[in-house]
C-alpha cells in the first residue's frame, strides 16, 4: 500500500476529529461562569478550518492584536499550530510503514485538495483572567467570519452561508514537563506555560494526541497518565547514549531523542458523560516521535491508560506558525 492510499484511507476521518473537535459546536455557547470552575492555569483551545482565499487574513487578524494580548491580566502565552500530519504509530500502523503520514495535511493543502487545519492555544494564569480577557468574544467576532467555506457556482466561487464547525474548549493543564523535570505545581506549570519550547520554529513537531474517557472515572486514570508523561519525557533511545539524550530517529533506526516538552490538558468542564484530555508534545523530528512508540518502555507504559480511554486516540502532527508570549 502506498503513501497515497494511506492518506486516503485515514486522513478525513482524523480531520474531522482534530478540526471539529471532540464535538463540532454549531451554536454559540457562552463560557460557564458559575458552578465547579477551574482553579489552575488555563488554556482556551481551538481546532478550525481555514481555506486558502481566508488564510492570510486569518494570520493577521492573530498578529494585529498581538499587543493586546500582550496586556491582558494573566496572559501566559499564544501559540497557532497548523496540522502537518498523521501518527502512524498511534494507529498501529506496521512498523515499515511508520512516518508515512508525517506530512500529509500540508500535502493536502499544497494539492488544493484541503483547507488549513490550525489548533489555537491562549494560556491564562486563571479561569478568571480568561474571562476578563474577552479572548472568546474576540475570537467569534474576528476568526469566525473567516471560517467559511468555498463553493464553485455558476459566476466563481461563492462564499458558504454559515462557517464551518470548529471547536472550542478550557483545558486545565494538569501535568508538563520538559527536559529539566515534571512539573505539577501550578506556579512551575504557570512558568512553563509562559515559555513554549517550540516558539515558532517550525522544524520542530507538535504532537496532540486525542482521547476522551468517561467522566465518573477520569480522575482515577489521571495517575497513570502522569506516569505515561515522565516515560515519553524521560526515555530515549539509545540507553547507552552518554548524553542521556538519545540519537536523532530515522526511517532506517529506531533511535529518538528525548521529548522537548510534554503537557496533560484535561478538559475542564465533561462533555455529556465523557471527559477530552489533549496529550501534548513536542519533538525534534516526526521519527522521534514515531520511534518512541517503538519503545517497549512507552508501550508498557501507554497500556496501562489505553484501555480507559472510549473516543480515540488520534495523533496528529503540528508547526507552529504563530507564537506570542
């Protein structure tokens, strides 16, 4: 099977999960303001489609209020993530086979045969600061009219009616950790919030792995998860590696280098009977990434969480194209 035909076999049904997110919201819904509220650094997390005729407006509707976010009460950091690709690994694709996918939605978008797909993260110390930001009204009156759609008719192209689903969620960030340590803290995790290691270079890989599991057990599962962090944080391969860092990945070894930075979101607020936790990384190659999964260590490590998880996991690959802190 070639490349193509992995593409063709995989990548709608993960762009529909990664750009609409856990669940497409198709009405405005208002940020709760009473009840059990988040109390640790936040983030406000978007996944959106962008066509190419509404792309660079998007780009600079973000950087024109730069400033601004600069002066918000509490604002750690802002990062826009364009979807590059697809874990293999995730999908326990055959080992040959692994990194197949590693560019197939900027493939899609240099082909014309798919928008941009973006995940937006604004960092807040607190609940509170992201409500007085006003980030949310922001982002309905300015990036929302530029989700619309294309259509040929009979003149060129017409403009969509209604702009397409996009997801919007709070993400409490539970766990981090980067080659220094593992943070839990809220003051070492408000720090780390506030320097993302991969700033906007983009040879760099994101990786956000997404899963859901059922609300009534998700904060017995999260011990695990943290376990999970510290292995794809710590491990690296070759073990014999005197820098303890680990040897760049290829196609042809199964070295990797140890993860930059690692990061547990777990949606603050359940979605029905189910909770979203993002599980976020990033690398120095997409073959680190995939060789870390080739890892018996990892393996051991992700089954003991793989099997609470109900919806997913989904792995795709991300640049950074747009940081502010």
């Amino acid at each position: 099977m070639n490349r193509r035909q992995f593409i063709t076999a995989t990548a709608a049904a993960t762009a529909v999960l990664t750009t609409t997110g856990f669940a497409a919201q198709t009405t405005k819904k208002i940020l709760p303001t009473k009840g059990e509220l988040p109390k640790g650094p936040v983030s406000l997390y978007y996944e959106f489609r962008v066509v190419a005729q509404e792309n660079d407006a998007l780009l600079s509707a973000i950087k024109t209020h730069t400033e601004a976010f600069k002066h918000q009460k509490g604002f750690l950091s802002l990062s826009l993530k364009q979807m590059s690709g697809d874990s293999t690994a995730v999908h326990n694709y055959p080992s040959q086979y692994k990194g197949i996918l590693g560019e197939a939605f900027l493939d899609g978008v240099a082909a014309h045969t798919q928008p941009y797909f973006y995940s937006l993260f604004v960092r807040f110390s607190s609940y509170s600061d992201l409500l007085a930001s006003k980030t949310d009204e922001w982002f309905a009156s300015t990036i929302v009219p530029l989700l619309h759609g294309y259509f040929k008719g009979a003149n060129g192209l017409v403009k969509t009616p209604s702009p397409m689903a996009h997801y919007r969620g709070v993400y409490e960030t539970i766990a981090a950790g980067n080659r220094e340590g593992i943070f839990t803290k809220s003051s070492d995790l408000i720090s780390f919030l506030k320097q993302p290691v991969d700033g906007s270079d983009e040879t760099l890989v994101t990786v956000a792995n997404h899963v859901m599991v059922n609300d009534a057990t998700h904060q017995a599962i999260e011990g695990e998860v943290v376990k999970l962090l510290t292995v794809a944080q710590q491990t690296f391969q070759p073990m014999d590696d005197p820098k303890g860092l680990g040897l760049p990945g290829t196609k042809e070894n199964t070295y990797y280098r140890r993860a930059l930075s690692t990061e547990i979101l777990r949606n603050a607020f359940p979605d029905g009977a189910l909770r979203a936790y993002l599980l976020h990384g990033v690398w120095l190659s997409v073959w680190d990434h995939e060789n870390s999964h080739l890892d018996p260590r990892f393996v051991a490590a992700v089954t003991l969480v793989g099997g609470a998880v109900v919806v997913g996991p989904v792995e795709p690959f991300y640049k950074a194209r747009i940081t502010i802190a």
